[in-house]
C-alpha cells in the first residue's frame, strides 16, 4: 500500500485550469480499487491519496498520465507502507 503526496508546484489558478481532468482521470482509479480514498490538502497545496498497490512502479506509471503531472502543475512522492492497524470497516485492508 502506498501513501501519495501531491504538491502543487504552479499558481493555485493554474492548477485548478487542470483540476477538473485530474478528477476525471482519478476517478476511474476509484472505481477500480486502486484508489481507497483520497482529498486535498488544507491549506490546498497539494493532496493525498492511499493506493492499494504492492507495485510502486505499476503506481508511478499511472501517475505520470494525471493531468496534474503531465501538466507539470504538480508533482509527487511515495511512500510505502504496511497497514497494521484500523477500524472494523477496513480490517480487510490489514496485512495478516
């Protein structure tokens, strides 16, 4: 599993004439379990996102086509963890 850090690099302005795309890119993401959950940062700097991905290549190869990324209005940093600990609801998520 991995912990994905956006920071903006550009204007806020800038960045949100891509954000829209961003959305709609990530959202495919979502729905295919890749992605867990996600949002902005406070204050909106960037955001991050827990991936469920064993592969930090696989994950850096989806992220390099965000919109944000090619757009060069962002840029990230992984990190990898193992989830040991959490509520009821997520228990499937912990590494056994």
């Amino acid at each position: 599993m991995f912990l994905i850090n956006f920071n903006f690099i550009k204007p806020i302005d800038e960045v949100n004439s891509f954000t829209e795309l961003h959305r709609e890119y990530v959202s495919n993401l979502y729905k295919t379990g890749l992605f867990i959950f996600g949002g902005s940062k406070d204050p909106r700097n960037g955001g991050v996102v827990i991936a469920n991905s064993n592969s930090e290549k696989e994950l850096c190869d989806i992220l390099e086509k965000d919109p944000l990324i090619i757009q060069k209005v962002a840029e990230y940093s992984l990190t990898k963890f193992t989830p040991l600990m959490s509520i009821e609801k997520l228990d499937f998520l912990l590494s056994k």
